[in-house]
C-alpha cells in the first residue's frame, strides 16, 4: 500500500467513526447500506419538501387496500437526512393515510435510535415529507 492508499484509508476511518458515532450503529448500518433509496415510477402519492436548509427531501408511495405497500425516497441533503428519510419510509410501510399523517420527526429519530443534535431537522423535514404525501394522495383519491 502506498502513502496515498494509506492516508485514504486512514481518512475513510475516521469518517466511519465519526459517522458511527453521530448516528449509532443503526443509524450508520442504514447510511452505509441505504434501503429503500430512489425515485419511484408511477407512485400512488409523492411528498417533495424544501427545508430551511435548503435541502430537498421526496418521498414515494405506492397504496394497496389504503395502505402504504412500497416506498421509496430521493434526497439532495446531508447524510443524516438520507438516514431519516430511509427510516421514515420503513415506518410507513403498511400505515394508512390516517396513520401516516401522526408520523413525527421524533418518531422518526426514536426509530434510528439517536440522531446529532443538530441534525435533527433531517427527521422533521422527512416527517413534513411524508404529510406532503398524504396530501398528494388525499387529493388524487377525492
Ligand atoms: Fe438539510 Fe439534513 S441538513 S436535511
């Protein structure tokens, strides 16, 4: 290994570390091995929120019997948004719309486990995402 290979390595390391300890091991298992990550087709409903950040965050649902069977999300944000919106999505699974809208940031963030204190918007912003999307559907199902 070169000088360089070893400096990239040692630099990846500490990244990893610092990110697993900002984010527990859930959290950074969820960042290294995003699920439900991508746009989707032909979605049932679509929540697509700017935050204060200024980081857009979309979410994707497909319904069947009024309840969510298949989610996917988009994010331009940090690492810790991409976390929360994979974690919102998990929790939406198999919710009605009703259910969807009780959805918090807190919800989120007691699902990853622990979130940085100051990324803890990441969560509310994929919380208002998901209310966008129960928007959207309420108004394609009038
Ligand atoms: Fe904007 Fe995380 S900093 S969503």
């Amino acid at each position: 290994m070169n000088d360089l290979d070893q400096f990239l390595d040692n630099l990846q390391e500490e990244i990893f570390d610092e990110a697993r300890e900002a984010l527990g091991e859930k959290g950074f298992d969820r960042w290294r091995n995003p699920q439900f990550a991508g746009r989707m087709e032909n979605p049932d409903a679509h929540g697509r929120v700017k935050g204060t950040c200024g980081d857009t965050m979309e979410i994707f649902f497909k319904f069947e019997n009024d309840r969510v069977k298949q989610g996917s999300y988009a994010t331009d944000g940090c690492g810790s948004s991409s976390v929360s919106a994979s974690f919102a999505v998990e929790l939406s699974l198999g919710k009605s719309p009703e259910e969807l809208s009780d959805i918090t940031g807190e919800d989120v963030i007691g699902l990853i486990g622990q979130l940085p204190e100051a990324d803890q918007h990441c969560a509310s912003l994929a919380a208002l995402t998901i209310q966008d999307a129960v928007t959207d559907y309420m108004n394609n199902h009038k």
